[in-house]
C-alpha cells in the first residue's frame, strides 16, 4: 500500500503542466481570471479562498469555478449586504461576510451601491463603462481587517487571495499579516495608480509577480513566493 501511494505521489510529480489558461474556455469570471487560477492550481482540488469584494456568487466570479467543480471551500466578502442571502442559497460550501475590508476594524463607514454593483466602492463612483455618470446610494457598513476576520474565524492558511474592491486595495492588503497566513496566489486587481504600491507590497513579503499572465489578463496581477509559480 505504501509503495503505491509513493508511485502515485512520483508520477503525479512527473506529470506535465497542463496549459489551461490557453487551452480551455472560462464559464464564470468575468475576463480570464477563472482560468488563471485554475492553470496556476492545476485544478487542485479542496483548496481554500479568500474573495474580497467577491460580489454576486455566481456572475464574474472568480472562484466560483472552485467551489462547485473543484471542492473548494472559502470565504467571501463584500460590503453589498444583498449579496449574502444571494451567496447563502447559491454558495452552500462558502461563508459570506458583510464588511468593508480595510486597515482598520471594528468601526462603521460609509460605502457607495453604485447602479452598476460591480463598481461600487468606498470612493463614491462618478462614472461607468464608457464614461457614463451613473448613480450610487451611501451604505453604512461594518469595518474589518483580514486579519481580524482569519483570527477570529480561526484560518490559520490560505491557498488564494483574490482581491477586487475598486482601488481600495491598497487598504484592504494593509491589515493583512501576508507573511503569517501566505496564500499560494495572489489575484489582485491593478489600476494604474496602484500599481508601484503592490509591487513594492509583495515584493517587501518575498512575492514576485507571474509575468506569464499579463497577456491573458491586463486587469489583475498574480503574485505568488518567489519560486512558487515556476
């Protein structure tokens, strides 16, 4: 029995990559990130997640995928406290939480439903797709950290962050002990006035981006430790 669990263990070893990211079609992200993820995982099985700003459980998910065809189990968090019954029905292996995610807990904040929930942010949105004004309504929603929510839900590891909370990143990473709780990938959207800010986050905590997936994704950075993602 031992010497078959070992083969089992040297050829799964052995076996080649699969290029999924560019052989496969994505069901449920709303760019490649569904995809990304799978290729970096290899369709690992059982994993955990950690999606901020995760809004609907289903439409642009990027870890739905996980949950239903891989076995993952995860949290998701998002300051729309409509998502929860939506994730409580659709979600069954997952919790959701409804809070901002930033460098301070514990306190109440103001955040803004855009019509376009997928735009909704701590920043009251001006404009849409295309430039178009749109329109938002102010929420009072509960503060935390990540940290404090791992803590006090008592996840010790991760195996992905994926983060997408409309600029608010850099915040949301500030009350995050990287190093303590070392998810295997990072899935974090990049706008342009961030971006010398993560890089210089990860790299500081012995991250390194995966270059490989800027041309099939220009929207996210994927961070994994260094000599991880080869």
């Amino acid at each position: 029995m031992l010497l078959s669990l070992a083969a089992a263990l040297v050829a799964a070893a052995e076996a080649p990559r699969r290029d999924i990211v560019a052989t496969e079609k994505k069901l449920y992200s709303q760019q490649k990130e569904e995809l990304v993820i799978r290729d970096f995982f290899q369709d690992q099985r059982g994993g955990f997640f950690l999606d901020v700003g995760c809004g609907h459980p289903i439409q642009a998910s990027n870890t739905y995928y996980l949950e239903k065809h891989l076995g993952w189990t995860g949290f998701g968090v998002d300051a729309l406290p409509e998502m929860a019954d939506k994730w409580r029905r659709k979600r069954p292996k997952s919790r959701f939480f409804n809070f901002i995610v930033t460098d301070h807990a514990d306190t109440v904040d103001s955040f803004y439903r855009a019509e376009s929930w997928d735009i909704s942010s701590v920043q009251k949105p001006e404009t849409g797709p295309a430039q178009r004004r749109i329109a938002s309504e102010k929420l009072m929603v509960p503060t935390t950290t990540l940290t404090k929510l791992l803590e006090r839900n008592q996840i010790a590891r991760i195996d992905l962050l994926s983060m997408d909370i409309e600029g608010h990143e850099p915040e949301a990473l500030s009350g995050f002990e990287l190093a303590r709780f070392q998810p295997k990938l990072a899935c974090i959207e990049a706008k342009p006035s961030n971006r010398a800010w993560l890089a210089d986050y990860f790299k500081m905590h012995g991250y390194e981006q995966l270059e490989r997936y800027l041309k099939y994704d220009v929207t996210n950075y994927y961070y994994a430790p260094v000599g991880a993602g080869r």
